[in-house]
C-alpha cells in the first residue's frame, strides 16, 4: 500500500498518521507502516516514530508487539517509556503501568509532566494513594505544578482515594481554573457522598467565567436524579437547550433519566420524542424512566418496540430491561430477553444479568432452569 505510488512516508509523516491508525485499531495497515519503518533503520530509532509505534499497538490492543518494538530498541527515552505506560493503561494492566515509572527511572530517565500525568489516573483507578502522593511531591520538586491539567488529575486521584479534603486545597489553590477543574470538584464531592455540596460548586461555576460544557451538564443532572431534584433539572434542561447541547446522545439520555427519578414521567417522554436520533443510550433511558414510576409492562413494551425499529440494545439495556422483569416479578419475559441477549445480539451477559434471571426463577420455582443458568455462569467466569 505504501510504495504502490512510489510514494515513501518521511519521518514527519509517520509521526502524524501513526497515532491516527492507532485510534482507529487500523493495525493491518499498521503492520505495513511498520515493515516500511524497518527498511529505513534509521527512522526506528527516531524518539517519535518509535513511541508512534508501541501506541499504535497499544491502541490496537496488541500489547506483545508494543513490548516488542519497545524493547527492541536501544534508544529508549521518556516519551517511548510513556508511550508504553500509556498502553499497559489503556489495556487494563494499571500494576504493570504504575511499575514503569519505577523501571524508567532505574534505567536513568526522569519522568516529565506528559509521563506524570498519564500515571495519576493509574494510580486513580489502583487507588494507590501512597504512590499518587510520591508523585505530587515530585511533581512540586520539579516544578511541574502549578498545570492546571495536572492539578486536575491530581484531584481526581485523591478524590478517588476518598481523600476530599486535598482536591478541595488543590482547587482553591488553583488560580487559572478551567472547566475540567471545576467539573472534577463537582466530581470530588458528588463521589465522596456530598452531592448537595456538588451543587454549590457547579452554582458557583455559573457565577465564574467559565460556562459548563456538556460533561459537566452530564454530572450535574445524575446529581439532580439522584436528589429528586426537579427544579434545578429543569433550570440545567434550560441551559442545556440554549447551548444546544441537547443533540449530545449520553447529556439527552440524562435529561430523560432525570425527569424519570424526579416522577415527571410527561417530561421524560416529551424530551424522547424529542430526540432526532435516537439510539441505544436513549433508548435505555425512557425504558428506566418508565421502570422508575413502576410502569413495568409500558417498560417492556418500550423495550420490544426499540427492536422492532432496528435499534440495537446494549448490556446497559438488557440490565434495565432484566432488572424491570425482576421487580414485575416477570420470569417469562427475562427468559426470553436473556436469551435474546445471547443469540441475537451475541453479547457476554455479566454476573448481574445471571444474577437477576436465576433469582426471579428460582422465586417462580423454576429450579432447574435456574440451575442451568448457574453452570453457564460458572463456566463464563472460568473463561475470563
């Protein structure tokens, strides 16, 4: 593909499109970069190509050939250290990532602020707040603070550790906040159980010169479901209209789950239909919406009339819809959607969807089908 037209890609050039591939999960055609990257020896052991590479894999879920490119390189620095960081992150491997950091600096390179902020939500999602901490100090011997970007990551870290108190420091702290900053706050108190607290801040962000975008719109309108928060909703609903932010499936699936939790059944409806393009995030929402009022059969019939147009249900929907089957006391519908999920859709039911079906049948006396389901149960997580 890349020499049919003589055509033969500089360095320059590899360094733009290797990250493109890499969102796509393009890795065939990776490969085929790669091959070229090889014929031209020099190119590999330029720093950007290289890491160009191990995030190409990475993305592309191929971790083996990351670790390869990477360690078959004598010219490893910090960006091919981050790159593979990075991926051990993105994969899931968070132990192995936050090591890195340990294994760069004892081959003597020194972690810079792209390295530091890809291994605080690392330790976010290990909740390892004793190395979050060895890492801001650092971070403050380095002079990498005050970054806005890093302060932001650091909050989300100790908030995420159940520590408040320090987002709430970095926050005040924080002179040239934007509005990542202020959603993480929101984000801090809403997590560690203060959501009342998390409504102050976002009042106060409206008064501030920055205007919520649509992800902090998101948090604030569970923060409303969760209150049974009608009246501010709707302010957030008015809002939301006048930025147009409303076309943004995942802010209208929360308007529609917000009106549900508040009871106001017409409003979820009305923001539905609303909807030019529906698609499965909506689609779950006003099916919650209606298992929320106890609508249970209207909620079903939702649910059947979502595949009948076309749309496609996701393990969300089918956990809403199962869910609502257990609370109506409705084993024959469950069985059937479970099924449904399996063989039509061909999606990998998680321990709640099990849980939910062999619960409702064993309560309708259902014990061997209940029992069946449990074998498939135990050999699915054997599997994974």
């Amino acid at each position: 593909m890349i020499s049919e037209e003589g055509i033969y890609p500089n360095s320059v050039i590899l360094t733009t499109i290797l990250p493109v591939l890499g969102d796509v999960k393009a890795l065939k055609l990776g490969k085929e970069v790669h091959a070229h990257v090889l014929k031209m020896k020099n190119y590999l052991e330029q720093p950007f190509v290289h890491s160009g590479l191990i995030d190409l894999y990475c993305k592309c879920g191929d971790m083996i050939s990351g670790r390869r490119v990477f360690y078959g390189s004598k010219q490893r620095n910090a960006i091919s250290w981050t790159a593979l960081m990075s991926g051990y992150a993105a994969n899931g491997r968070f132990d192995q990532a936050l090591r890195s950091i340990v294994w760069m600096q004892q081959e003597g390179f020194k972690p810079d602020v792209v390295t530091i902020a890809t291994v605080l939500p690392v330790c976010a999602e290990l909740r390892a707040i004793k190395q979050g901490k060895e890492i801001h100090c650092y971070a403050l011997k380095n002079l990498f603070l005050p970054n806005v970007s890093l302060v932001t990551s650091l909050m989300v870290m100790y908030s995420k550790c159940g520590v408040p108190e320090y987002p709430v420091r970095l926050f005040d702290r924080l002179e040239q906040r934007n509005v990542k900053a202020w959603t993480a706050m929101i984000d801090c108190y809403v997590e560690n159980g203060d959501l009342r607290a998390g409504i102050e801040v976002f009042r106060s962000m409206l008064l501030s010169k920055h205007r919520p975008d649509s992800v902090t719109m998101g948090r604030v309108l569970t923060v409303c479901s969760d209150l049974k928060a009608l009246k501010l909703g709707k302010e957030l609903h008015g809002h939301i209209l006048k930025k147009e932010f409303e076309s943004i499936p995942f802010v209208s699936a929360k308007i529609i789950k917000m009106y549900g939790q508040c009871g106001d059944l017409r409003s979820a409806n009305f923001s539905f239909d609303a909807v030019v393009v529906k698609g499965s995030l909506t689609w779950t929402a006003i099916i919650e919406a209606y298992g929320y009022n106890g609508r249970f059969r209207d909620a079903i019939n939702c649910f059947e009339q979502m595949v009948s147009r076309g749309f496609t249900p996701n393990t969300f929907t089918f956990t809403a819809v199962l869910s609502i089957c257990s609370q109506a006391g409705l084993a024959d519908e469950a069985y059937r959607f479970f099924n449904l999920m399996l063989r039509m859709y061909n999606l990998h039911p998680s321990e709640e969807h099990y849980s939910l079906v062999i619960e409702l049948l064993n309560r309708f006396g259902r014990v061997e089908e209940a029992q069946r389901l449990e074998v498939m149960s135990s050999s699915s997580s054997l599997q994974t």
